[in-house]
C-alpha cells in the first residue's frame, strides 16, 4: 500500500493526534541516540506533550540534560557579547549596501532595455530623459577628442613645414656652391703643348765679322 504525503497541519482528532504524537516522538528520540552515537556529538532533547509532560534525552552519561542546557546557556551569551561588539551602524551599512547595489543593478538592466515590463509611463520617460542626458555627454566627450586631435594635427604640420622649408633653403644654398664651382672651372687656361719627337738644336758658327756670337737655329 503506498503512503500518501502527510498535510503540514494541525491534526484535528485527538486521538489520531495523540497517536501521532507518540510516535514522532519515539522517532525523534531514537534520532537523537543515533547521532550522538554515530557522529560523537552531545545532544540534549526537551519535549513537552500538549499536557504538560515531560520527556527528555540527553546523550551525557556522566551527568543529566542540566549539563547541556548550561553549556548551551553560556554559548547563548557568548554570541551575544560578540554581536554586541559589532556597531549595529556597520550591519545597517550593509543592508543599505546590498539594496543599493540591488537598485544599481535593476537601473543597469532597464537602461540596457531588460525587465522593462513592470516600468510605468512616468519611469519609461525619466529612463528616456537619462539616457538623452549620458548621450548628450557622450557625444559632447566625442567631439572634444575631435577637436584636440585636430589641434595636434595642426601642429604636427606645422612643424613638418617648417622642416620642408629649412630643407629648401639647405638645398638652395648648395645649388648655389655647384654653380660658383662650374664657371670658375670653365675658364680656359693657355698652356704650351708640343707633340712629337724632340728637335735637336745644334750650334752655328758665323763668320767674326758678320756675327759677334753664336746663333741657334732650329
């Protein structure tokens, strides 16, 4: 026979209720024996009956359930001075900082066009107004990178002109030094060239009386 799911509600006939009662509570007790047996653990269990009864376990041979509840009570006041050392400012401030990251991340998605199904008219219309206003900056940051790079621009030519021209002058001036150059050489220069075997000169002697001295003739 399958078991069907039991209802999470109070049972209204008594006696299916006590029923029930006692054998949750067998159950439970039997839970508790098994993990402080297989896992070590300490445990202490209370359980008050609609009547008022008791039934209690402890897994300390040595001592009753007190010991738990006392080991307990002192873990209680522990916790509580260490949550009383943190500021109530900083876990405030924590809160706040998570739903301020939440509402950061909920205005993301809607200016990227997501979750755009619950925004009414007037939301619609201060999203629209927002985005005008980042386009407007960003064509306004566009433009001026624009312009800065034309200036930049403009000074690389100037420069690159002012280069050319101190390149033109240096060019000007040595055109002017070949020209001094070639008509200083191209003045003609008379030299006396002779081609061919040498001619011997010899002597002729003349008559006393027509000459005094001793003429070459060639």
């Amino acid at each position: 026979m399958v078991r069907g799911k039991t209802q999470m509600k109070r049972i209204e006939n008594e006696t299916s209720r006590q029923v029930t009662f006692s054998k949750r509570r067998n159950g439970l007790l039997k839970k508790a024996f098994e993990l402080s047996v297989l896992c070590d653990a300490e445990v202490a269990l209370i359980i008050f009956s609609t009547r008022g009864r008791l039934y209690e376990f402890s897994s300390s041979r040595c001592s009753s359930i007190h010991r738990t509840v006392e080991r307990y009570q002192r873990k209680i006041k522990d916790l509580d001075l260490t949550d009383k050392g943190i500021p109530e400012n900083t876990q405030e401030g924590d809160v706040s900082m998570a739903k301020k990251i939440e509402h950061l991340e909920a205005s993301r998605r809607k200016l990227l066009g997501d979750d755009l199904d619950t925004c009414g008219i007037d939301e619609l219309q201060q999203l629209e107004n927002q985005l005008e206003r980042s386009l407007g900056r960003i064509r306004a940051r566009k433009n001026q990178l624009f312009r800065e790079r034309i200036e930049k621009l403009k000074e690389e030519e100037k420069c690159l002109l002012e280069v050319n021209k101190r390149l033109r002058e240096q060019c000007s001036s040595s055109d002017q030094d070949v020209e001094l150059v070639t008509e200083k050489g191209g003045e003609e220069v008379e030299t006396e060239l002779f081609i061919g075997r040498p001619v011997r000169r010899m002597p002729l002697k003349l008559k006393p009386s027509t000459h005094s001295a001793h003429m070459y003739i060639s």
